[in-house]
C-alpha cells in the first residue's frame, strides 16, 4: 500500500509540473495576442483576467498530452534514481504497479468529466461575455455576420446578444411550398423559456395575402422551437468551448430539424471520449519509461522526446482521423473511438514486452 500510494503521488505530481509547464506557455502566449485587441474598458489587467478563464479550456483540450508527458516524468524520474529497480526487487508485482498508475488515473478521468461539464465551458463562456461587454459597451455582437438556423422552410437569424443573454436584433423568415416568401418579421428583442418558445418583443412583420405582404405590428408574438435559453450563450463563441451535455442537446436539436449536427454530435463523442483517451495514454507512458531493460540504455532527455514524438503523432493523426470519418459519413462514435483504441493496443502490446 505504501509503494502503490508513493507511486500515485509522483504520477500526480509529473501530471501537475506538465500542465503548469503547459500553462505557462499558452498562457503567455495567449495573453500577448490579446493585448493586440485592447481598447476602451478592455485593458491589460481585464486581458490577463481573460487569458487566465480561458485556459482551463485550453488544458482540457491538452488533458491527453499532459497525461503521457507527466506520466513519462513521473515513471522516468523514478527509474533514473533506481528506485523503480528498487520496488521490482522487493517483489512487487506488475498487476499491483498497473493497480498503483490506475488508480489516481481514474480520479483524474473523473475530474476532468467534471471539468469539461461544470468548470472550463462555464469560465470560458463567462471570459468571452465580459471581454465583449468591456469592447463593445451594452450588446455583445456575434461574429461573422450572426448566427443562422433553419427549421423546415423558416429561416431564423439572431444578430446580437445583450447582457444577462437577451437575444436582440432577430429577423425571421418563411417560405411556402414554391419558394415563395410568406412571412418575415424582425424583432428587437425576445424572452426565452425553458420549452424553446421566444417571447418576441417590438416586431415589425410582413405576411403574404392575397399575393401581397401586408405589414402589422406587434407589442409581443410568440413563437415555438428555435434555441433553449441555456444554448444562448454558447452561440458567441466556438463549438469546442460548450458543455458536453449542451453539446449533445444542441445536435439533437439541429437533427430534429433536419439541419447539419455532425459537427457538434462528433466534437461531443471526442469529449466524451476523451477520458478514456487519458487512461490509454497513461497505460502507454508505463512500458515507455518504466522498462527496467531499457532504462539503463535510455535518458531521461529520450524518454521526454519518445513521448513527445508519440504526443504530436496522436494528435496528428486524430485529427486525420475525424477529418475522414465525417467527409465518409462514418460512425461518429466508432470514429471518435478509433484513436483511442489505437492507443489502447499499442500500450497492451508493449505492457506485455515490459520488462519488470
């Protein structure tokens, strides 16, 4: 018990010194991009109050480079002071060292579930309000021209969003059956509830009668099945910096009306997976750094270059790999699953050549 704890611990602590490593760098390089785009309210300190929400994302999205690296570190440190050698002689098992990695493996799989689902999206969404507030005063301004979706032959367009998430500027759209336009309105503001029905508010709208759009206005209209209230904030800002389970909600949503969802359905399965992805790569970073055969032959400088080496190759080819998928119209999970998987072999088969 006490060897399988000391090996926990130094796992934990190679883990920590990566991603504080890690942290640094992007943080660093984060926070001089961002003093390029200050103006008005938007200063040097309210950057580095950015840079800093922003890159528990970041590291979420680093979570299986982190994991092999630090493994590396931890595993290779204690084979260059011979202490692994040490704790093989004493008899000490190879199901009990596989037992002592996996253990603080699994609560770091279960953290970081919990920090792609309750922490990092939520911080990132709360940087990205305040940093358009403090740019661009009383609305946050969506990028590229706003955000469109379809529902059947209704075209909706959201073009800004005010503080405390209140969409505003919202024109719609609806044609017939010959493409003709039968109605259109815009409107400068709508509640939101729960059941996906917008409240609009001061709306302008045109419909087709008797072949001519006649124009009325309306103090409020309610109309049924556009975003949830919890998927508005998240329309600002990139897909990878949702919730998993806004994720999956958001692709059901864009399925149920026949729109393009593979998308956020195959970045959801990728997050999901990723966890798992953390545990094959800590079970590859054992055989690479904890070979007692190859240590004597082996620098610590080379084990940290092997795992580098493995890192860049991985996220290479997970990235070829999904690319494929969606461009074949693959299963999105067997896809997402496919590189960890990869991984998973690989380490089994050197598990199973480690020297111990």
């Amino acid at each position: 018990m006490i060897l399988q704890r000391y090996i926990g611990v130094s796992l934990a602590k190679g883990w920590l010194l990566v991603m504080l490593v890690l942290a640094a760098i992007f943080g660093l390089i984060g926070f001089i991009e961002e003093l390029d785009r200050t103006t008005g309210d938007y200063d040097a300190i309210a950057a580095a109050r950015y840079t800093l929400f922003i890159l528990p994302n970041q590291l979420v999205s680093l979570a299986p480079i982190i994991a092999l690296l630090g493994s590396i570190v931890a595993l290779a440190s204690l084979d260059r002071f011979n202490e692994l050698t040490i704790i093989s002689c004493t008899g000490f098992p190879p199901g009990k060292l596989l037992t002592a990695i996996a253990l603080p493996t699994v609560l770091l799989v279960a953290g970081l579930w919990l920090c792609m689902e309750y922490l990092a999206p939520q911080l990132q969404q709360s940087a990205e309000r305040e940093r358009s507030v403090l740019r661009y005063s009383d609305n946050i301004s969506i990028p590229d021209g706003g955000v469109w979706s379809t529902n059947g032959r209704r075209y909706i367009h959201l073009q800004k969003m005010f503080e405390n998430g209140i969409p505003g500027d919202i024109s719609l759209f609806e044609f017939g059956n010959s493409g003709e336009l039968i109605r259109a309105l815009h409107a400068r503001t709508a509640k939101v509830s729960d059941d996906r029905r917008w409240l609009f508010q001061g709306v302008r709208e045109k419909r087709l009668v008797d072949g001519k759009l006649v124009s009325r206005q309306h103090k409020e209209l309610e109309i049924a099945n556009l975003w949830a209230a919890e998927e508005l904030p998240t329309l600002s800002l990139s897909s990878d910096s949702m919730a998993l389970s806004i994720l999956y909600q958001y692709s059901q949503y864009l399925a149920s009306n026949g729109q393009p969802m593979e998308k956020y359905l195959s970045l959801f399965w990728q997050k999901l997976l990723m966890p798992l992805t953390v545990f094959a790569m800590v079970l590859l970073a054992t055989p690479i750094s904890a070979n007692l055969a190859a240590g004597r032959d082996r620098s610590f400088g080379i084990n940290m270059g092997i795992g580098a080496v493995v890192g860049i190759l991985f996220y290479l080819s997970a990235q070829i790999i999904f690319a494929l998928g969606q461009l074949l119209q693959l299963n999105i999970p067997l896809v997402a699953l496919t590189p960890t998987l990869i991984v998973l072999v690989c380490a089994l088969v050197l598990l199973k050549r480690m020297r111990w």
